[in-house]
C-alpha cells in the first residue's frame, strides 16, 4: 500500500468548546448566546470563507467531529492543515492549524532511522547554530550544547529538526528560552511574585501573588472565573525575580461549568483510553465508580501496533455527562516475547543541571 494514498485517509479529530478548537480561545461570546453551526477545513491555502472544504457536524455549544482529509493531489514534504468553525449568527472563528508530512512508502519498505538534528534560534533560516549526529534508530536522546554567545537579553526560540535515513526532514518543534546576564560570583535570584492571566497574556492579571520563600514556590491561590463563558479556557502564569526578570509563561487547560454550591459535586463515571489519536472507537474503556477521583490499573492492548513510540490518551466522564480534557503520554512498543527475561533495573545516575 503506497503511504500517500493511504494518508489520503488522514483522519482527523475535532474538539470544539464554545469558541474553542485544538484547545485555543477563538472567540469570547457567552454559551448562551451562539452555537457553533458550521466547519470548515483548507490544506496551505485559504479560500476565504465558506469556500473551503465543509466539515459535517451536529450543531451546539461543544462539538466533536471526525473526519478524512483527501492529500491525494498533495507533493510529498510538509503541509498545514487548517480548521475553523462558525458561530449561528454567521461569524466565523480564527483558523487553527497543525503540520503534517506527506512521503510515498510502502508496507514493505523499512522503518527510516534518525541520521542528524539541526538546531537553530529564533529563526529556521541560514546555518544551524549545532548540528548533532544520530545513530540510535529510531528515536534519539541528545545532549548538546548550545552557544548563545551574541544573543540579547531576554527570550528566544530554539527549533531543532531531525532528518531520517530517507533524507526527509521532520516538522521542527521549539522551545523557548531566556538569556540574561549573570556571572558565578552573582547571587542567584530568588522569585518575588506570579501573575496569572486567563485566555491571553495581556491586560491586568486576574490574580497577583506575591513570593517570599527563595528559588522555588508551592502557590495556593484562588483564581476567580466570574464572567468567562462555559466550555474550556487556558489559565497562564508567570513569575518574576528579584532581578526584575519575568520568566516564560507557562499555561494550562481547565473547564468552566454552571454550577451552584448547592449543586452536587459530580462523580467520575468511566475512562476511555485511546492510542495515537482521540479517534473513533476507544481501544479500552474503564467504568468508575471510587467518587470525585479514581485510580485504574489497565491493560492496554497493543496488538498491531508498529516497534517505536506511541502515545496513549485518557479522558473521563462525570455523572453530568461532561467529558474532561484529554490528557496523554508516550510509550514505546518493543518486540518481546513471552519467554524472553524480563530486564531489570541495574543503576541509576543523577546529574546536576546538565547530563554531562
């Protein structure tokens, strides 16, 4: 089976909250006033809107929709694939978008192997700043060091890509970093406050903290959701040095949801587990019936799935019917069998700031 024809079925999942997709705020009107009616796709170009590709859904304040993505006129090399919706007064939402790969392979051919990684900052352009050799198969555990002689203060971006054993580059992933200047002699810093911000960096925070306890801070705090609509939101926080320095901000996912304290406290009812992709049919589902948490010991088949690194998906669902949002983690599948020894561990090592 050729690989670009098979991706012709590339299957995508959607999970829409009220102006919400792939977990980004895209419009701020109340549940109460529109449901999102309509959805769209386009692969690298938009064809303005309306005009794209219709995505068939139910209608309502949340929605979920599975759907195949034709990539059978696309070149091979990297694509983005865009979704958005529409809200029932004819608005549409903000594209949202994820990259993917289309390559010509055949069941037979052989699994390509990691053979370098380039890494760069700020910008993927010109020479990379490091380039690393791989010779570990598949998957690669790097420790490099990179230069930032020259860099300003302040945040930048590191992207690193990997190519494979066919020539063909990754997608490259980024993260990012601060550069401040600071000799072995100065004192280290110690945190002095956090802020934290609901949907977006800007405007007043919705809660200040401040910070008296050195390098490191458990924060007990109470965040007020008065005014956000129903569905999912992303709370951010950052916290700042007694330099003066804000750190990078890091965020989370929650849900808001009508309720009154004298409204029950919903239970865990069931856990759907998924691999790869939170798809069509669950590859294991756990009912739940231990209250408001629970703890599951599974087994998860893993019968058909390829030598390499997977990831594993579980949401849960309370007595109100309401889904909680996804999470995951990766695995990897290895061939075993039975009679082969189970491996024990043998050492651990533990390093300092740097694996060096």
């Amino acid at each position: 089976m050729n690989w670009k024809h098979l991706s012709t079925a590339l299957l995508c999942c959607i999970y829409i909250f009220p102006g919400i997709i792939f977990g980004e705020v895209m419009d701020s009107k109340p549940r109460s006033q529109f449901q999102i009616s309509g959805a769209e796709y386009y692969i690298d170009t938009d064809p303005g809107h309306g005009n794209a590709t219709p995505i068939n859904i139910t209608a309502g304040f949340t929605i979920s929709a599975e759907f195949s993505v034709d990539t059978s006129n696309l070149s091979l090399g990297t694509h983005r694939l865009y979704v958005r919706v529409m809200g029932s007064d004819g608005t549409w939402g903000i594209p949202q978008s994820k990259q993917f790969i289309v390559q010509e392979r055949l069941g037979s051919d052989h699994i390509p192997t990691l053979t370098q990684a380039e890494f760069y900052i700020d910008s993927i352009s010109g020479s990379p700043v490091h380039t690393q050799m791989i010779t570990t198969g598949t998957t690669a555990s790097l420790d490099v060091h990179i230069p930032t002689t020259g860099l300003s203060n302040g945040m930048h971006r590191i992207y690193v890509r990997t190519m494979n054993s066919d020539g063909t580059w990754g997608i490259p992933q980024s993260k990012m970093f601060i550069v401040q200047d600071k000799t072995q002699a100065d004192p280290t810093p110690t945190l002095t406050q956090a802020e934290y911000y609901i949907d977006s960096i800007s405007g007043t925070p919705v809660h200040t903290a401040t910070i008296s306890s050195g390098t490191t801070a458990t924060l007990d705090v109470h965040i007020p959701t008065t005014g956000l609509s129903n569905g999912t939101h992303r709370l951010y926080v950052r916290t700042q040095n007694s330099d003066g320095t804000w750190g990078i901000p890091q965020s989370k996912m929650f849900t808001v949801q009508d309720k009154t304290q004298a409204d029950p406290t919903p239970t865990l009812t069931q856990a759907e587990y998924y691999i790869d992709s939170i798809s069509g049919t669950p590859v294991h589902t756990a009912m739940i019936s231990s209250g408001s948490t629970a703890s599951l010991d599974v087994s998860i088949p893993t019968t058909g799935l390829r030598n390499g690194t997977h990831r594993l998906y579980v949401r849960t669902q309370n007595s109100e019917g309401t889904w909680g949002i996804p999470q995951s983690k990766m695995f990897i599948v290895q061939d075993k069998t039975q009679a082969d020894p189970t491996p024990t561990i043998t050492q651990a090592e533990y390093y300092i700031d740097s694996i060096s």
